[in-house]
C-alpha cells in the first residue's frame, strides 16, 4: 500500500475533523453568546476545552461508523473510496457555512461514505445505515423538539414566582455548565466519526488491526477539532443563535440541557451517531415555542430542516464525482 495515499486520507479526514469544528462551535456557544451569558472568545475557548476532552470518553460512535456503514474497503480502491467520502462531506461543510445554514457534518460524512462506496462498488449495510443512522436523524430532532418544550415549560413552573431579572441572571450563570456539556458531548459525537474513518484507513494500509483506537488518533482527531472549534463559526452562529427565535437564558439553558442529554444517551446507551446540529437547532425551536408558537421563524426553521434532508443525498453525489475522477489517477 503507498504510504503517501494513506498520508492523503488520514490528511484529508484531519482537515474535514477542523472543519467540522468551525462549522459545529455555534452547536455548542450560540445560545450562550445570544443571552449573553459568555463572551464569544471564552465560549470558543471553552467549547474547544471541552470538545478536546469528550474526544476521550468513549469508543462506540467511532465503532460503529468504521464497521456499520460500509463494507471495509481494501486495497488502493479502499484508499480513494475514503478520500472522496471525506472530500464530499467537506464540500458540503463549506457550502453549508457560507451560507450560515447549520447542517450536519456527521451526515455529510455519511452520504460522502454511502456515495463514494456505491461509486467504487464496495457494499453498503443498508440496515446499518438505516439503524445508525436514517433513525437517529429523525427521532433525535423529535426528542430534542419535545424535550426542549417541556424542559421550558418545567423551568418556567418551578421559577413562576422568582424575580424575573434575578431567574434571568442565575440562568446566564447556568448556561455556562450547560454550554460546557453540550461542547463536551459534541467532542464524544464528533471526534470518534473522524476516529472511525483513520482507523479504517490505518486497517486497509496493513498499519492496524483489532478492536482498539490507537492513542495518536484519538489525540489528532481531538486536537483538529478543538482548533477548528475555537477558528469559530460566526454565520452558523447567528442563525442558531438569533434567525431561529430571540432567546433568553432560561431557553438557552433548557436548549443546551435537553440537547447534552440527548447525545450522552445516544452515545453511551445506542452508541448511535447522531448529529448535534439537529438536536440543538430541535430543542431551540421546542424551548422558544414555549414563549408563543409565532415566537419561532417557522420560515427559517423550514429552510433548515429542508437542508437535513438534502445533506447525505448532495455530500453522496460530490463524494461519487470525486472517486470518479480520482480513481482515473490514483488507480
């Protein structure tokens, strides 16, 4: 196996792990900047603290996307296919943040992986990828809506007799512990699907065998996505933060906890990966409903979840035109 293409692919798996870092931050900091409750510049660093540190927390996302979702490719062919599953999903991710429109980097990768394997003929686990993830990306958005309600809803009976300018003030502190939690489950998402992806290159090249996640990747893939994260992604960040709906500290908080709790439980239980762009932007929309229902941009909410939808679909078709036309020099 050339060395050099293994080098390209686990480069290009590190720059679309820093990509999805700029492109993820406002998942993390966008209600807590928009209530004010941290300044931009510590949020980022603090989400890029956090992120560093979930890396390290499990295994079972990275599992699944290098086992669940394509037969392992072999040979230089196995090479290409990964490279253009990446080059796919990173040219989703850069459209996507150009124009501010908070998509999902996970599922990106996904359709990158689905498109470029059908392109090289290597087998998808049709039931894998309706399992981990066709499911995951519909329920998830759905539990984070309703959590998101009813988290609100909780928050404004117990606190119904507090001082509303003291609630508001004790919340912003709040949103900093949620915030914290939110980048820290962002980092157990997000870092392992860039892990899966090096370790099925490290397999194919004959550098790695077994179960295990070599310490290097871990550290690479957490250390891209954490600079990535602090780089910022401030278009992103004003749609969640601001386009959606005006949020105060209590919906930030119950946004941020609702959605925490929805990737910890995905990640340690299912070991399903699923994307926090969906799950925040979700619990966004349920804790502001709470306020009045016209409260939500229910237009911008649409063109959101219209962008869900056509995201594996789009990042499927660029990462198949790119193995195409790779394949025709890199064999």
């Amino acid at each position: 196996m050339d060395m050099a293409a293994l080098i390209a692919v686990v480069g290009v798996a590190f720059f679309f792990t820093y990509t999805n870092g700029f492109h993820d931050s406002a998942n993390a900091i966008a209600t807590s900047v928009s209530t004010r409750a941290l300044t931009p510049r510590a949020a980022l660093a603090m989400a890029a603290v956090m992120n560093l540190a979930g890396a390290f927390l499990g295994s079972g996302v990275a599992h699944t996307v290098s086992q669940g979702i394509i037969e392992t490719p072999t040979g230089d062919r196995g090479m290409v296919i990964l490279f253009a599953a990446l080059v796919g999903a990173i040219a989703w991710n850069l459209v996507t943040w150009y124009f501010g429109l908070p998509s999902s980097s996970s599922h990106a990768l996904f359709g990158g992986m689905v498109g470029a394997a059908m392109a090289g003929g290597i087998d998808v686990i049709w039931g894998g990828v309706l399992d981990k993830i066709v499911i995951p990306m519909i329920v998830s958005p759905v539990v984070g809506l309703v959590g998101g309600f009813l988290v609100m809803l909780a928050i404004l009976w117990i606190f119904r007799r507090a001082n509303p300018h003291k609630a508001k003030r004790n919340f912003r502190v709040a949103q900093t512990a949620s915030a914290a939690a939110m980048a820290l489950a962002h980092g157990l998402q997000d870092a392992q699907k860039t892990m899966g992806i090096v370790v099925m290159a490290l397999t194919i090249s004959g550098h790695h065998s077994g179960e295990g996640i070599p310490v290097w990747v871990k550290i690479s893939c957490a250390t891209m996505l954490s600079l990535g994260t602090y780089a910022g992604g401030w278009r992103i960040m004003r749609t969640l933060g601001r386009k959606i709906i005006e949020l105060d500290p209590p919906q930030g908080f119950a946004a941020e906890a609702t959605a925490a709790t929805v990737m910890y439980v995905t990640s340690f239980v299912f070991k399903a990966p699923i994307s926090t762009t969906h799950v925040i932007t979700a619990a966004i929309m349920g804790a502001g409903a709470t306020k009045r229902i016209r409260a939500v941009r229910w237009g911008v909410a649409k063109n959101i979840v219209l962008g869900w939808f056509i995201t594996m679909p789009a990042a499927a078709i660029v990462a198949a035109l790119v193995y195409w036309f790779a394949h025709l020099f890199w064999g």
